[in-house]
C-alpha cells in the first residue's frame, strides 16, 4: 500500500534535503561522518610540527591528502569552503558515493563584552553558494550557552536564519551548538566543566528543530562523573533532540572518542562526525610521505572501526518516526512538480503553471 509523501514534508523533508541526507548516510540509515573543515587548529598543529606559518597551497594539499584517503571509509566528508570544497573536488579526492557537507561559518568570530562568540557567515560564502556548487548538506557551528543571555540570542538568531535559508534552497542543513567559558573562564575552569551536560542537553532542547541532523557534544566529562552519570545525560540528550543526532569528537584522543561513541549509539544517537580524533597525529609528522602513511593506515583504520560502531545505532529514519519498509512505500501524488517551490516557474518571469497539466 503506497503512503503520501505529505508527512515527510511536515517533517521538513523536501526534495532536496531528503536526497542530501541519503547521500551523507549509510545504506541503513545511519551516518559516518568525518569532518576536515577546522582550520585554525590544523595550521596551529602544522606550524608547531615544521616551525613554519604554513601557506595556503601547505593547508590545501593537506586536506585532500586526509580527504584522498579517509573519504572512501565514510558516508560523507565535511570541508570548508575557503581551503577545501572545491580542491578536493577538482582533485577528485572524493568517490560518488561519499556525501559532501560544507561550512558555512566564520572561523574565529567576534566575540561581546563576556568574552562569548558570536557568529557569522564566512566572508564571501553562504547557503546560496553552497547548494550553487553541489555540496549535499551546510554544517553551521553556532557556539551556544543558554545562560550567557546576549550570545544566546545572537546565535539563535543567526541559527534561525541559517535554517531559513537551507529552507528557502532546499538543502540539508547539520547543526552544531557548542558550550564555550565566558566570563573569564578558560576550557578548563570547574564551572565550565560543571555546567558542560546540561549545556548541551538544553541546547538540543532549544535548537535542534531548527535543523534537519543535530552534532551533539558528548554530555558530561569522562572521569569527573562516572558512567552511569554519563548514561543518563545521553538519554536526557537522546530525548532533547528534536531530530536525528550524531556525536562530535571535540579533539579527544581516538580511545575516548571510540568508547563515547559506543555509548552514543546505544543511547539513540543515529551516526558520528568527527574531525581530530581521526587524525590530529597526521600533523606531526614533517614530510607528505609521513602524512600520507599515516593518513593510509591509522586515520583509515579508525575510521573503519567506528564505522562498524555506528551501524548499530538508530537509523535517522527511525527518529523521524519511519521504518525502512514505510519509506520504500512512500509516493507523490501527480503533478508534485509544478506545485514544488511555491508553484512558479522561472521563464521570462514568475508565471503560474498547471499543476493538474499532463506532460
């Protein structure tokens, strides 16, 4: 019996934001995300290891070489735009089969009076010009703690129109919040720390249906509360989040980073997107040779082996509330096409079309 496509464009999954998500999942609806877009820390890890400011021909050739060699492993592969996207595209460093999702924010944004981020689009780039060049989905990073009452609502605000615009271009939009120190804190102050787990579960609370995929920070601190603590704020995430989620690494070392996502998956999360858990030893090494090696064999096998991981969590389906079988019965009713964004058509002008025509 054919179901109506009418609910998942309730749920906000149109055309184009249905068909990203397929292309950044896995076969069963789970998602294996690697993420190659920080730049400020790759060229701080770059100019310890040579001694050298590294150039934007030494940040762009290390990027496809990670891209080159872990993409194949993962369902998609998160760039940046100004040194990434489009190098690794041209040096077809990336297989059809991996999805690709670009950022949209500025690295190093301004900050207020507290000390507390408040973001931007990158100069030059924005939604408009990532759907433009083919990416599948637009990561947007928006630096969120709820009790800093004026970055709050600047990120929101900034969240809200990211998801607009997404909207409005219909394509897929991941969505990552993370809590920051303020106020004269610093990343490793006690009450930054304390506060971490609600942060990020009132966080998803607040944002993730502004979103099509939730990046969830793990919630809590391994070693200051224990694993039954750590459990229940994964549930208390799992069931703050609106929409599908996935665990960022957030710098931690492999083993941590491998053992938080075992738990995430158990606690509902449906995939990961992780950056230099995979790979921030390829930095050290001085010579390509070296990186590529590296790259090959440790970076690959990581990833490889959370893959594995992630394909027994919640497929993103089930969070929407399908089952597999459901989505192979869906069906649009005729005529979809002319009433599909806003029921114009683009020749000379805007002019009304016939949704009930048969072509």
């Amino acid at each position: 019996m054919s179901l109506s496509v009418t609910r998942l464009l309730g749920l906000g999954l149109t055309p184009g934001k249905l068909r990203g998500l397929q292309r950044i999942s896995n076969p069963n609806g789970t998602l294996t995300m690697v993420a190659t877009d920080q730049n400020s820390s790759m060229m701080s890890m770059m100019k310890k290891a040579t001694g050298k400011e590294p150039t934007y021909a030494d940040v762009v050739d290390a990027k496809v070489m990670l891209s080159r060699a872990l993409s194949p492993h993962c369902s998609g592969l998160l760039v940046d735009g100004y040194y990434g996207y489009w190098s690794t595209v041209a040096a077809q460093a990336v297989p059809s089969s991996t999805g690709l999702l670009i950022r949209v924010e500025k690295s190093g944004a301004p900050k207020n009076k507290a000390g507390a981020p408040q973001g931007e689009v990158e100069t030059g780039w924005g939604v408009a010009k990532i759907k433009r060049c083919g990416a599948d989905a637009v990561k947007l990073l928006a630096q969120f703690e709820p009790a800093e009452f004026d970055s709050a609502e600047h990120n929101f605000e900034f969240t809200r129109k990211m998801y607009e615009d997404c909207i409005a271009h219909d394509i897929l939009f991941l969505l990552e919040p993370i809590h920051f120190p303020y106020n004269g804190e610093d990343e490793k102050s006690p009450s930054k720390i304390a506060r971490k787990a609600s942060t990020v579960i009132e966080s998803a609370r607040i944002l993730s249906r502004y979103c099509d995929i939730f990046k969830a920070e793990f919630p809590g601190t391994p070693g200051v509360e224990s694993d039954a603590q750590l459990v229940d704020n994964l549930k208390k995430l799992n069931d703050a989040c609106a929409k599908p989620w996935v665990l960022l690494s957030a710098g931690v070392d492999y083993p941590q980073y491998k053992k938080q996502v075992e738990m995430a998956m158990k606690a509902g999360a449906s995939g990961i997107l992780g950056g230099r858990a995979f790979w921030k030893e390829f930095f050290t090494y001085t010579t390509p040779a070296e990186r590529q090696k590296f790259a090959e064999t440790e970076c690959t096998k990581r990833v490889q082996e959370l893959d594995a991981i992630v394909k027994s969590g919640t497929p993103w389906f089930a969070k929407y509330g399908y089952t597999s079988n459901e989505l192979h019965e869906l069906r649009a009713a005729e005529g979809w096409h002319a009433r599909y964004g806003g029921g114009t058509v683009a020749t000379t002008g805007p002019v009304k079309v016939d949704p009930n025509a048969v072509y």
